[in-house]
C-alpha cells in the first residue's frame, strides 16, 4: 500500500500583513495606493479584536487633552482627515464634556486650557444652555464644554480599507489563517507559516515584507519571530449598549478618565463605557455583571435615565498598550500613542510591528508603516491614504443602521422576504454579502454574515433571525450539512455571551422565549461536533 505524502500548500505576495483590524486593513490600502500588493490575515476574521470591540468615537482629542496633549493633537488633526475622506461612515454629531457635583471644580476649569495646547476647538457652555442640547443630563452640572466628537463605524471602515485595497491591484484578504511561525534565514524573512483553520492544513505564505499589525496579539507574533522589543499592557475594557439613542451628541464625564464616562450614540442605539481592567489572558474575554454594574453606577450620576434604560447587550475588547511608568498597576496611565517597530536591532531586516493607538489615529499609524515598508522596497511613491476618499460602495455600506431598511423599501419586492425585522434585512442583502462583501468565503457564517451587516444587531439579538438566515442559507443549497446548524448554534452562543450580563426585567422573559426555540425547538444544546471530529481524523491521516 502507497501513502500519499502531504504537500504544504504555498503562497507569495509582496507584503504579508498579520491581523485585520483597523490598523492591518489601513497598512494595507495604505501600501495598495503606493502600488505594492498586499495579503491580509487574520487568524479569526475582520475587525475581530479590538477594532471591533469599541465604543466606534471618532476623538476630537479632548479625552486625551489633560494628560497627553500630543495623542490629543494626533486625535484633532487625524479626525479632520476621515471626516474627509471616510464621511460616509461618520456621523459629525458634536461632542459634550459635562462635570457634575462632586467632580473636581478645578480639573473642569483647566479643561478649556488643555484644549487649547492640543488646538481643539472647545466652547463654553451654561448649564441651561447643556440641558437644552441634551435634556437627559443631570440637574447636578457645574461645567459644561463642546468640542467637536463624532461617531464612526469601525466595521465599514475596515471593510472599505479592504475594498479599496482590492480595487487597486491584486492585493487580498484570507480569514481563519493563523501565523504559527516563521521561516528565517541570515535575518530575513523567507516565509510565515501559518495554519488555515477552516481547511485544518498549514500553509507557507512567501513575502518580501511582513507587517505585524495584531493588536493585542502583536506582541506574541513578534516573539514567534525571535523579536522581544514589544512591550504592551493588556488592559480589558467593557461596554453596554442601549436599545435606544439617548443623546445626540457624545457625552463625556468631565474629569479624569474612568469607569462609565463616556456616552456615544451609534445610529439607533447608545453605548456607555467604559471601563479598564489589566488582563494577562487573552482568550476567553467577556463582560461580567460587575462591570455592567460599575457602569451603570458612574454613568447614571451624568445621565440620571440611565437607571430606568433598557439595554440589549454588553461586549467586551483588549487595548493593546504601550507600556508607561505607573501603567502596570493603571492602564489608564498607559499611553494611547503607538510605536513602529523596525525590529533591526533585534536582527531582522524585513520585518514590522505597529502597535499600539487608537481607532481615531489608525490612518496615520498606517502611514508610518507605509513609510517603512515602502522604502525597503525602494518604493518611492508617496503616501495618498489623507487624500484618497474610501468607496462609497454598497457591499461596505450594509453594517449602516437604517440603510439595509432604505434598499428594501426603494426597490419595493415582496418576494425579498425579511430575515432580521428588527434592523429590516432582507434576504437580498444577505445574498449580496455572500457573493461581494470583503472577506466573502466559500462557505460564510452566520457570525460573519452578521459581522458585515446589521444582523442580530437589534433588540431580539438575533432570537428569530439567526433562525430566519440559517433557513435562507438552506433553502438556497449554501449550507447543506449539519455545519449550518453548528454555524447558526455558534453565532447564537456569541450573541448570549453578551446578553447574559444585562438579564433583568424586559430581557429575562426574551431570554426564556430565545431558550425555548434554539434548545427546545432546534436542539442547538444538543448538536455535538461528531462529524468536526471526523473530519479532523480524515485530515490528519491525510
């Protein structure tokens, strides 16, 4: 009997880039405008870390302006250039700071100052003048300021980084690829070795550059390279969201930074936030019923409603932080600046970590790599990422609120039935997330369908239309085993990780009526992973 011997298979491009958040997607149409192509990995998937786990403000640097005016100023001058060039995923809502009784008089009235070294425009308020343009604050107000904050959407930013991306050249996006290693030689790098962990195969992806951009992983992939240069805190911090919009701007607590003092409205909904909490461990991060609770309590002395608000859901991420004197016991003292790592001195000659930095600077952040790799390419064509504008596509547009709902009337079809009624998807917008969104897969999820739209974003929390899509998924051969129910039984667990911490009053009886259709009716309790087994085995003995 003749075995058959198991090739790796291989792959080459000019740039390999590792982890698809915000900073990953951005280095890459970054590069793409230079004419270089790129290859983007993520071991999970896009915008599955931190850029996903955010409160989605767009700073105006006034969080920042007390203790780091140079970040803020960073904040100012970078949110002006995507209020350019992304404005379609923005919405320019203003922002508020607002000190009540009991917050430091003094710290409020340096606030104009601070403001003023980092060039933000900030304007004085009266109580009154506050309670008119938000009449949910408190009574209690002593100071209040404008500056202008906005709201953006993460989601469709990384998907239109990786659209443009695509349309520039054959630059491209693999999910479930995870970098296990790397091949090196007289410190270069020859090829990452990677393992693709839908297919269960590895994978040796060939490049003349390597960009590590993994967030709060960026730090573990350089050691895999023999670089111990990158220093970060791991601070977790968690956020609620409301089944409804309770301002129409931001809403930020005057007064050095902490649990439950920002406020920012994200389309039809709310998210309060946020707190900070050192990890060790990656894996395994959630929302716990005290954090919610520290929420609720600071936020509540801001915006007294609070109290009485339903919320639909609570979601945790990692800041990946530079490490800072005083920050290993704070990571609130830890910088919100970033860092380019070349990785020289540590014996590599074409290898890259950016880490570090926020959602509001990740063009800028882009850039400096874009520098770098640029050049050890003897690439000379110059950054154009601060004047390109992204595109205004409709496969990037579905993570939109209310535009999925705007597509369905405007064409009027009655046979494109509604899988999802509380965000009014259709079944047309799911069938055009398969066939163009970023990252489109042979076999897409329900979490990923969910990831590029508005899917199990609204109150039920994906109760009756994690069922509705799966069914769809079926009735038109795209699922057509026993995956599909393990797809819908995973994005169903997801969603509950989230819920779980806010099970109180209008929630608990939705919770019961959830139980009863996905365990009692679909038996999603009782699906075992037997067949997953199975074909792990016949993949090994391969």
């Amino acid at each position: 009997m003749t075995t058959r011997k198991k090739v790796m298979r291989e792959l080459e491009t000019e740039v390999l880039i590792i982890g698809g958040g915000v900073t990953g997607t951005g280095v890459m149409r970054d590069l793409a405008l230079r004419g270089i192509s790129c290859l983007l990995i993520d071991r999970r998937d896009l915008n599955a870390g931190a850029s996903g786990g955010n409160h989605g403000l767009l700073h105006s640097g006034g969080r920042y302006a007390a203790a780091d005016s140079e970040t803020a100023a960073e904040c100012r001058i970078e949110g002006e250039i995507l209020k350019r060039i992304a404005a379609e995923a923005i919405d320019p809502c203003g922002g508020m700071f607002v000190a009540v009784e009991g917050d430091d008089a003094e710290f409020a009235q340096q606030f104009p100052q601070h403001c003023a070294r980092a060039g933000i425009v900030c304007s004085e308020l009266t109580a009154a003048q506050a309670k008119n343009l938000e009449p949910k604050l408190s009574d209690n107000i002593i100071a209040a300021y404008q500056v202008p904050d906005s709201s953006i959407d993460p989601f469709r930013l990384t998907f239109a980084n990786v659209e443009h991306a695509r349309q520039l050249n054959d630059s491209d996006f693999l999910p479930h690829m995870q970098v296990t290693g790397f091949d090196i030689v007289d410190g270069v790098i020859a090829a990452a070795i990677c393992r693709d962990q839908r297919a269960g195969v590895n994978v040796k992806i060939r490049a003349q550059q390597f960009v590590n951009a993994s967030g709060a992983w960026s730090k573990l992939v350089a050691e895999l390279a023999g670089c111990h240069d990158v220093k970060l805190l791991y601070s977790k911090g968690t956020l609620i969201i409301s089944n409804t919009r309770l301002t129409n701007s931001v809403v930020n607590r005057l007064r050095p930074p902490g649990d439950g003092d920002i406020l920012v409205p994200g389309g039809t909904v709310s998210l309060l936030g946020t707190t900070s909490d050192s990890v060790n461990n990656l894996d395994n991060i959630r929302p716990t019923v005290n954090e919610v609770d520290r929420i609720l309590k600071e936020g509540s002395a801001m915006i007294p409603a609070l109290q009485s608000t339903r919320f639909i859901r609570a979601f945790s991420g990692v800041r990946p932080l530079l490490m800072s004197s005083g920050a290993e016991q704070d990571g609130r003292k830890a910088s919100r600046g970033f860092t380019l790592y070349d990785h020289e001195q540590q014996g590599l000659s074409n290898f890259a970590t950016i880490a570090g930095g926020k959602l509001t600077t990740f063009r800028l952040m882009a850039e400096k790599t874009g520098d770098l790799v640029a050049r050890r390419l003897g690439n000379n064509n110059p950054c154009r990422s601060a004047d390109e504008a992204l595109p205004y596509q409709q496969a990037v547009r579905w993570t939109e609120p209310g535009y999925s709902a705007r597509h369905w009337f405007k064409h009027s079809d009655a046979s494109d039935l509604i899988l999802c009624e509380c965000e009014m998807v259709p079944e047309s917008v799911v069938d055009d997330i398969i066939q163009q969104s970023p990252g489109a897969e042979a076999e897409m999820t329900v979490q990923a369908i969910g990831l590029r739209s508005r899917i199990g974003k609204g109150t039920c929390q994906g109760a009756f239309c994690s069922m509705r899509v799966t069914s769809h998924l079926y009735d038109n051969d795209f699922y057509n085993n026993r995956d599909g129910l393990r797809h819908m039984r995973d994005f169903v667990s997801g969603r509950f990780k989230g819920i779980k911490p806010i099970l109180w009053g209008e929630q608990m009886p939705q919770m019961e009526l959830a139980e009863t259709m996905h365990c009692g009716l679909m038996g999603l309790d009782l699906l075992d992973d037997s067949n997953e087994q199975e074909k792990d085995s016949r993949i090994k003995n391969d």
